[in-house]
C-alpha cells in the first residue's frame, strides 16, 4: 500500500502546489500550471528507483508518446490555424455572422446545440473545440458575457457528441471491449445522457434571456467566414481532423492574401505567431505524459486497479467499481480512450462475474471517461480550449455543466438501475 501511494504522490503534489495554491490565494494565475508540473515531475523522478539515466528516460517515453506527439501536432496546427483566421477577419466575420442570425437569448444554447451536433457528426472532441471555441471567445467578448462560460459551453456540447457518436474511439474502444455493438451501447447512452443534455439546453435557454447583443451589428463578410464553413464541412465529412485544420490554413492565407489583409509575408509571420502561441499548451502536453508515465511505471495504476476491485458486492457495487475505475484512471492518464483501453478487460471480468449487461457496462465505461475528461483542467481538450480563448483551463470549471450533468446522470443509472431494461 506504501508503494501505491508513494507512486501517486506525485499527482498530489501537483494538485496541492496548482489548485490548493490557487483556492487560497483566490487567483487561478498566481501559480503557472507549467511550474507545478515541473516541480511534479522533478520529485516523480526522484522518487523512482534506479538508475537516473533510466528514470529520466521513462519520463521522457512518456512525453513522447505517439498520442502525445498527436497531440501537439494538433495544438501545432491549430494555433497557426486560429490565429491566421483572427488576422484574416475570419473569427470577427463569424462572430458577426453568428450574432446577426441568433437571437440575443438562444446565443448559449444555440452554441450548445452546435457543439452537440458537429460533435456527434464527427465523433470527437477536439475537432469540435477547435472549430467552435475561436467563435464563442468572440461572441463572449462581442456581447460583454464571460468567455470562460462560452469556452465552456462548447466544451460541454463536444463531449456529447464523443461520449455518442459511433464513429468516436472511445465508443469503438468501450463495445470492442465489452463485445457488444455499437448501436447497442448506443440505445443504452441515449437513455442516460439525452435528459441530461435536455435539461442543460434549456437552462442555457434560461441563461440566455439576460444576454443583450450589439445594437449595430457590421456587416458581415461571406468570404471571410468560408474558412470556419470548409472546417466544420470537412469534418462533418470525416476528415482527419489534421488534413481539416491544413485545409483551413490554405484557406484563410488565400482568402488573406485576394483581400489584401496581409501580403506573403505577413501570412508567414501570423503562422509563426500561431505556433509560438501554443507554446505553454505543447510544454505542459509532454510534462503531463512524462509525469503519467513514472506514475504508471511506479504501479500507481495498478494498485488504483487493485484497490477498488476489492471493494465489490453485488451488481449495483460492480457498476459502481467500473465507474471509478476508469474515472480515476483518466484522471491519472489525462486520456479518455486509454483510460477505457486500461480498464476494458478488468471491466469486461467483472461484468461477467457479477452479471452486468455488456452494452451497460460499455455505455458506463464511455460516458464516465467523457465526463472525467470533460472536468480535469489539464486534459488536452481543456487546455485546447484554454489556449484557443487565452484563459485559463481553471477558469472554465464552474461553467462546465453538462460534463457535471452527465456524470450525475450516468450515477443516477447505476443507483436507480436505470434503463430497467439493461440493468
């Protein structure tokens, strides 16, 4: 047990050092995240035995994992992307464009509703975010609303359609584990998440009646929004969400360039710009899979794993077991799907030893990754978002409510044994 929680001690102290220096001092900037993760990462390495040379390296495998290198290719492309459509006139266009079509009082839950569907069409979070959280930071500060709030909004809208879509990895990962279909899982999700997102929409709609829009409103520009119309096609479409985010630089140099917003040069410098802007978010992306992977080295997940096994009575307690299992284990990863790759079997194990239906026990899996993921300020998808609309992931985290609402639904269909009909 010492061990265990000598191997955990690492996430503590990075929790203690950012979130608990940030409580007191009521000031979420006092603390750099980067500096907590540093000093995390320092003493995770200290704390593993062997070899420096050795222990160094295990950190650095970490930082450099193909789904972290993904990753930051990713962050990569889609600094240069947002801040060459921001130079373009592509985001102010579209800010436009959005506050022109929407009543003043459907802003927030209109956002939601396109969250959900570009989500739900593409099956992933990231794409979503990307493409939708420029606009939202804009129309916050249009409307002179919280952009934390509208971050978070569309932070909450892509994990409906992650935690849905059939094409989403986690949902593959969660029925090939399980052995079920993904329709199937599919059926069992909707019953659980669908009131949830009901009852989120329409307290945005409620939200909403205070939001006043700007009286004059320019006007808007077609071809400037083209970039952000390709995007969200695109990956509607299917299209790797890298090839998207190319595409959509191509488009907003060309469209830059006939404007005469900016010469060649001046496209390059908002490029470079881009990327140095992601910055912070590409340091913390490797420090965050370097210090996962000493505590995974050190067997903290596995004695996660163990300790909760243990705690088993009966099929409402199995369910319960699987669910903290792989909402700990995200948390220790930082990754929904390798969450759900970590915990399939032992889940699919218990499933079968205390009689919990396989889609249910797939649907659980997802929909708690998708909620863990949706809540933990150093999650890639938050520290996107963050870093798309230059706050701070911390900041978003009391506006995050259909993450809450769905990990409250997905508790209310372990203790109600709901739906009947797979419980």
């Amino acid at each position: 047990m010492r061990k265990g929680l000598l191997a955990l001690s690492p996430f503590a102290l990075f929790i203690g050092l950012y979130l608990v220096t940030s409580i007191i001092t009521r000031d979420f900037y006092k603390m750099p995240i980067t500096v907590a993760f540093i000093v995390a990462g320092i003493y995770a390495i200290a704390i593993t035995p062997g070899m420096l040379r050795k222990r160094i390296s295990v950190f650095s495998r970490g930082a450099g994992k193909p789904e972290m290198m993904l990753m930051i290719w990713i962050f990569v492309l889609a600094g240069i992307f947002a801040h060459t459509a921001k130079v373009m006139g592509a985001i102010d266009a579209s800010v436009n464009l959005m506050l022109a079509l929407l009543p003043s009082q459907m802003l927030l839950a209109g956002l939601f509703l396109a969250a959900c569907f570009v989500s739900l069409s593409i099956g992933t979070s990231v794409g979503t975010i990307v493409a939708l959280t420029p606009i939202a930071a804009g129309v916050a500060s249009q409307t002179g609303l919280s952009v934390p709030m509208f971050a978070a909004v569309v932070v909450g809208g892509s994990y409906f359609g992650d935690n849905l879509s059939f094409i989403s990895d986690t949902t593959i990962i969660a029925t090939q584990t399980q052995g079920c279909k993904p329709s199937d899982k599919f059926r069992v999700n909707s019953f659980i998440v669908a009131p949830a997102a009901i009852i989120i929409l329409i307290v945005y709609v409620l939200m909403g009646q205070d939001v006043v829009t700007p009286q004059q409103i320019p006007e808007v520009n077609a071809w400037k929004v083209l970039p952000y119309v390709v995007v969200l096609f695109s990956a509607i479409c299917g299209m790797n969400v890298m090839a998207v985010l190319v595409l959509g630089i191509i488009l907003t140099g060309v469209i830059g360039l006939l404007n005469g917003t900016f010469d060649a040069y001046g496209w390059l410098q908002a490029m470079g710009d881009g990327i140095t802007g992601m910055g912070e978010l590409i340091i913390i992306t490797l420090l965050v899979g370097g210090l996962l992977e000493i505590i995974k080295h050190n067997g903290g997940i596995d004695f996660i794993i163990d300790r909760l096994t243990r705690c088993i009575h009966g099929k409402r307690g199995a369910e319960l077991t699987v669910a903290a299992l792989v909402s700990v284990v995200d948390v220790c990863t930082a990754n929904n799907t390798v969450a759900i790759i970590t915990v399939g079997s032992i889940a699919r194990k218990i499933g079968v030893k205390y009689g919990i239906d396989p889609r249910k026990c797939a649907s659980l899996l997802d929909t708690f990754s998708c909620f863990t993921q949706g809540i933990i300020p150093y999650g890639g998808q938050m520290l996107m978002a963050a870093g798309l609309a230059s706050i701070s992931p911390i900041s978003m985290m009391p506006y995050l409510y259909y993450p809450y609402a769905l990990g409250f639904a997905a508790l209310l269909a372990i203790i109600l044994r709901y739906p009947r009909r797979y419980s």
